[in-house]
C-alpha cells in the first residue's frame, strides 16, 4: 500500500517482543523433546547410564537453561513488550497520518469502534460513496450518507482521521418515536475516527502488553480500594436506611395525632426504605474491573514460568524416543504445543467471564502440566 520502508520496518521491529514472548514456552519444550530425544535415539542415555551418570545430571543443563529462559521471558514480558506495543501504537498512527484510507477497502461493511461503514470505491484519499451507521449525542441512532468523501488529519485532532463529506444526507430517529425519522441536507459535513478505533489487531484491548508488572500492581491495589469504597458507601446507606425505617415506623403506628394523609404517606416511606434495603443487600459489589486487572497482572508471569515448566514435563518424555529421534520430539512437541495454547487462551477467556477466579485461569495449565511433567520425571528418575 505504498507505506514508507522505514515504518514497516518499524512495525516488524516493534511487534518483535510479542512474537518472541510466545514462541519461548514452546520452542523450549520442542528443543527439549527434540534433544533429549535424539539422546535416547542415538542410546546416549544408555551409555550415560552404563558409565556411572545418572538422568539427573543429564537433566541438570537442560533444568539450568530453562530457568534462564524463564528470566530472559519475563524481562521480555515485563519491559520489552509494553515499551513495544507502545511504540507500534505510535508507528500504527503515523501510518494512517501519512495514508488515512489505509484501513478502508472498496465495497466493505466494517464495524470501527461503534461505527459502522459501508465504503463503495476506495482511493488514496478519498471514497466515492459511504454510509456511516452511528448514535448521536442523544444515543439517537443515526446514518450519514454521501457520494464522496476526502480524508485527512486534522490539525486539532492529531489522533483521529477527519473525513469530510460532500452533499450528505443525514437521517436520525427520535426516541419517542421510534417508527419515525428526520432528515436533512448538508453541503459538508466533517466526520472524526479515531485512530484506535481502526485498531483490528486487539493489541490494546489488555493492560498487560502496554504495562510493566509493578504499573499493573498498582492498577490491582487502586481496584482494590475502589472496590472497599463501594461496599463501605452500600453499608453506610444500609445502615441509614435502616434509621429512617425504624424512625417512620414510629411515627406511623405510634403518634396517632397525626392526619391520615401523613400515615399514608409515611406506609409509602416504609416500603421505599425497605426496597432500597432489599436491593443493597442483594447487589454485590462490582468486582469486574478487579478480575480484569489481576489476569493482566498473573499474565505476566504464566508464560514466563511456562518455560521450566515445559522443560521439567519435555525432558523425561523425550527419554520415550527409542529410535525415532527428532520426528519424536516434534511431532509430540506440536501436539503439546497445540493442547498448552488452546488450554491456555480457554482458562483465559472463562478468567475473564469471572467462571473462575483469576489466579486459577491463568494458572492452571501450568499447574496440570508440571504435576504431569513430575510424576513422569519421577518416575523416569527412579527407574
């Protein structure tokens, strides 16, 4: 699409960490497979043990490489990608600066952010005929329509698209009306996207790949007091709630002098108090933006400790491999691979829809692979 070298180069340079962050846990456990493998192919583990040397200190490299692979993950995780993703948001705006109709193509239907585009021809900058689906500021549901359009930056919005249309149709529905619609013209109309709304790759939708592990601790304990205010503020209403029911309970069934408009009117207090308190002990405080925060913070850490992990359940599996050596090694390294990742992103995704607690998603593959990585590891050792 005619984009300067210099920042596709870029956008290579700076994904780069993401990439390596997880191609670590697996390209150590097939490096595992394939060498302990070859091992037991070639009968080196046979001549080991007839010298005198035991698994363990056949282990013992390949356990040392793995713990410092697990260090060199977690710095990666930790600083280089977030200063990455950092920097490939910023290189990902220059782009659509230099080429705003980089992320529009002819005769498409898409979804940006809340909007939604139908786009007829697309060129270098500019589109003839487009059809923006939006809400306006009163959430009116709203179609702009127009035969051409011009894309630029704008000045005062440096991280937003501006596209100006020409002899537009706008049509808004109104609320208390919802069969009805309203209609007008405009010469031109200016219309803003923001760059992150143009964003498909869902690099931004986790705190975790622009944050480092103590921004992300933060984050945690600033949730935490949050979410302590909230029950506080519900208990202290509870509690008020409670006094001024005790109190017009009293007034109504034990000052007779009163009218019976002020006894009718005091039964309506009486229920709306007892609502309210019925509802504030039912609602359970929001815990959401909590549960979110800690899976961003423990993914730091679950690929990372992966890596011994994976080598801890690689190394005695590979002993297996009497004769097929590194086909061994690969094709039960892809296999893992492939059962790992989809555990993984699953126990991520139940995380994150609260079926389970946070710590619990993100660990719990690792969990179930090192538990069967040491019994069979101890198993091997004692053989």
């Amino acid at each position: 699409k005619n984009i300067p070298f210099d920042l596709v180069w870029m956008m290579i340079v700076t994904i780069l960490p993401t990439y390596t962050m997880f191609s670590f846990p697996f390209s150590i456990l097939l490096a595992t497979l394939m060498t302990i493998g070859r091992f037991s192919g070639d009968n080196e583990i046979v001549a080991f043990k007839s010298v005198g040397i035991s698994l363990t200190t056949v282990f013992k490299p390949v356990f040392i490489t793995g713990i410092i692979v697990m260090l060199v993950a977690f710095g990666i995780n930790d600083r280089l990608k977030p200063l990455g993703m950092k920097k490939q948001f910023e290189t990902r705006n220059k782009i659509a600066t230099i080429k705003p109709t980089l992320y529009f193509k002819s005769k498409t239907v898409k979804k940006y952010g809340s909007k939604v585009l139908f786009t007829d021809t697309v060129k270098d900058t500019s589109i003839n005929g487009i059809i923006i689906i939006d809400r306006d500021n009163d959430n009116q549901k709203r179609i702009i329509s127009a035969k051409k359009a011009l894309f630029q930056t704008p000045e005062e919005m440096k991280e937003a698209v501006e596209i100006q249309m020409e002899d537009a149709m706008v049509q808004f529905q109104q609320k208390d009306r919802p069969q009805e619609f309203h209609y007008g013209f405009a010469e031109k109309i200016k219309y803003y996207i923001k760059f992150m709304d143009f964003d498909d790759s869902n690099s931004f939708r986790s705190s975790a790949d622009v944050k480092n592990t103590l921004e992300l601790l933060k984050d945690v304990k600033t949730q935490y007091t949050n979410l302590n205010n909230e029950i506080n503020n519900k208990e202290g209403e509870y509690i008020r709630n409670q006094e001024l029911f005790r109190e017009t309970a009293y007034s109504t069934y034990y000052q007779n002098n009163r009218s019976s408009n002020s006894n009718r009117n005091n039964l309506r207090g009486l229920d709306n108090y007892l609502n309210s308190m019925n509802t504030l002990k039912s609602d359970k405080p929001n815990t959401y933006s909590l549960n979110r925060r800690k899976i961003d913070f423990y993914d730091k850490f679950s690929l990372p400790l992966a890596c011994i992990i994976f080598v801890i359940f690689g190394a005695p599996i590979g002993i297996y491999s009497r004769r097929a050596g590194y086909a061994f090694g690969f094709i039960v390294g892809l296999m893992l691979c492939g059962v790992y990742w989809f555990f993984y992103y699953g126990m991520i995704v139940m995380g994150k829809k609260m079926v389970l607690p946070p710590f619990i998603s993100l660990f719990l593959p690792n969990l179930v692979f090192f538990v069967i990585g040491i019994i069979i590891l101890i198993k091997r050792l004692l053989e």
